[in-house]
C-alpha cells in the first residue's frame, strides 16, 4: 500500500516501540517506506533532511526540532521511530502546520489568515464526515468544560511546504468554510480539524510523489481510526490508492473491525510530563475496572517531589474515580484550571493517601 497509517496515544511509549517495529518489519521484507511525522511542523522540515543526510545525530534532534515546546511528549518514547529510520536510511517528512497557524485559525477562523499563510494551505480544506463531526462535538464538550473562559478551543495542526503537489480542486466533498462564524467555536473547531487531517493527507501525498516511495504516516490514532481523517482525505487527493490503517488494541473486548484493518496489542500505559509511568489492565468484558499502577517514578521528577511511588496504586484523580488513563488529563485541566495542584488519591501497603503535585504553567507548544 502506499499510504500505511500507525495511529497512536501520544504518551504510550508501547505504542511508540509497536509502530517502530512496523517499520524495522517493512523494511526487513524489502519495503522502505518514507516516514511522516505529525510531531514536526513544516518548517522545520530542513532538520529532518540534516538527520536524513547524516549531518545530525539523534542526541543532536531534539534540541534542534525544539522538541519540547513543538510538542512536549517524551522524546524518548519517540527514540525508536527515529532509530529505525537512521538504521534503514529511511526519509523523514514534517506533516504538522506552521506553529501558531492552528491556534490562530481555531480563534479567528480561515479568513484571517495572511496571503502568504494561506498559500501554505491546500486550495480547498476537506471538512470531516457527519459521523465524526459527532465524535468531535463530544470531544469539544469535554474540552469546553475544563478550558479556561475565554480560551481557545482545542486545536490541532498540519500544513504542507509550499512546494508540496497541487491538491486536486475538484472533490467530491465539499470543502470546509473558510471562515466559521466568531460566536460558534465549535464550528471553528471543526475548521481547524478540518484542516489538520487535510494538510497531513496533503503532505503525505507529497512525500509519496516526491520519493515514489510507500509513506508510512505516524498521527494520533484520532487521525486514523474509522476511515476518518487522513484516510477520508487521501481518498479524495489520490483515489486510486490502497491506505491501510493500524490502531492500539488495549484488551479486553475485542476490537472493532470498522475502526481499522489492523491492531497491534499495547497494553494502556502513559509516561506523564509529571514524571511518572502508569498503566492499566483492561478488565474481562463484563468485569470492574483496575487501577491505575505506577510503574516508575522519575528522580527528582514532581511526581517525585510529590512522594508518589514506584507500586502506588492510583485510585482517584481530582474528583474522579481512576476508572481509565485519560482521567489523568481531565484531572489535570481541571487543577490548572483552578490553580490548584494535581491531587492524587493512592492505595499503598493498604493505606490511601493523597498526594498532591504541583502543575507547572502550561508552554507555548503542543
């Protein structure tokens, strides 16, 4: 196929090592894809061709993309995707849009955009199906209730080179609208989802042209699953061409066989920006869920700080019962929110605690 989708959780590093062993995997049976990343905005495109040529080292990438404000997660955890591609020789391609362009779309809408911001856009922006449209305005409820007043919805990103292949004008979709009225931010959330899957299929498509090579697209499995997303999009830009899809499986109920051709077993874990690694047993159908286990603690980390340990079992995020691992992002929103601590409530050596840490001020990036 010439458009492979890995879709993932952003924090798992399981998710991370799965999609690099696709890769190694691909690569062993004599197929060496082209690697696009929704981590890396366009233009720092010319750092991945230095790491592509041999001029960069690894140690040397993430000071040089700005990793930790372009996106924030782990490098780390992402270490395994770019070692793969330094052992096959295997080209890496930005998917993600200028930094800010999202931002400045989700508050203001298309039309504000600049001649020059605009010209880095795809003529026509290819709004999302009805079926996802309703996925996303339960996503942008959750978010409306734990964003600050008067924040920007949550946005997210991808734009392609200005030198990228023209993207076909005609589709047989209609194309999104190009300004969402001010009062309606969830009309302007859907603009800007819009135009983060349109870039990153954009973007994919001109790193197939451009190498002839198989693009193997490393997104947020929220890009992947269902046919939505990039998928419904490359659908339009390349008719023609086969894309497989693989998304997580965390056990438990089997997965759905709509939401992607392929899984890969992970089990739910998150490496937290707070210093500590939990996971979590996806229960027997039909059975409660497990807790939420740390499983590693970093020194001098504020989990650390905080007394959390290796072995806690957490039980309670906020106000909430630990029942799955997004809890801990709602819980945190909400603490930032108020200006108030993440507290955690923890089952040890059979006693519960509470263990409160301390947020830091939210960064400029992802």
């Amino acid at each position: 196929a010439p458009y492979i989708l890995l879709g993932e959780e952003h924090p798992n590093p399981c998710d991370h090592l799965a999609q690099a062993a696709v890769i190694r995997r691909l690569a062993a049976a004599g197929i060496f894809p082209a690697i696009g990343l929704e981590m890396v905005p366009v233009e720092l495109q010319g750092v991945l061709d230095r790491f592509n040529a041999g001029s960069l080292s690894l140690a040397e990438l993430p000071k040089a993309l700005d990793w930790k404000t372009t996106w924030g997660f782990d490098f780390e955890i992402y270490a395994p995707i770019f070692e793969a591609a330094r052992d096959y020789r295997l080209p890496l391609f930005a998917l993600n849009a200028p930094k800010g362009l999202a931002r400045k779309v989700g508050r203001q809408g298309l039309n504000t955009l600049s001649p020059t911001e605009r010209a880095s856009l795809p003529g026509a922006v290819l709004p999302p199906a009805p079926a996802q449209v309703e996925a996303l305005r339960e996503l942008f409820a959750q978010h409306a209730s734990m964003r600050k007043p008067g924040g920007a919805a949550p946005a997210a990103s991808a734009a392609p080179a200005p030198s990228a292949p023209a993207v076909p004008a005609a589709s047989p979709l209609p194309a999104a609208k190009d300004a969402a009225p001010p009062s309606d931010p969830f009309e302007r959330f859907l603009t800007v989802q819009a135009l983060w899957d349109t870039q990153m299929a954009a973007r994919a498509l001109y790193a197939h042209a451009l190498t002839g090579r198989p693009v193997v697209v490393i997104a947020g499995a929220g890009h992947v699953a269902n046919g939505w997303g990039i998928s419904r999009r490359l659908a339009v830009f390349d008719p023609a061409a086969q894309v497989v899809t693989l998304v997580p499986w965390r056990g438990g109920e089997l997965p759905d066989p709509d939401e992607a051709a392929f899984f890969y077993a992970c089990p739910a874990v998150q490496k937290s920006r707070l210093g500590m690694t939990l996971s979590q047993d996806q229960p027997a159908p039909g059975q409660p869920a497990t807790p939420l286990l740390v499983t590693a603690v970093a020194p001098d980390s504020p989990a650390a700080r905080a007394g959390l340990l290796a072995g806690d079992a957490v039980t309670a995020a906020g106000k909430h019962p630990a029942t799955e691992l997004a809890v801990l992002h709602q819980a945190a929103m909400e603490a930032a929110k108020a200006g108030q601590p993440l507290t955690l409530t923890v089952s040890r050596a059979g006693e519960t605690l509470a263990i409160a840490i301390p947020l830091a001020a939210p960064t400029a990036g992802k």
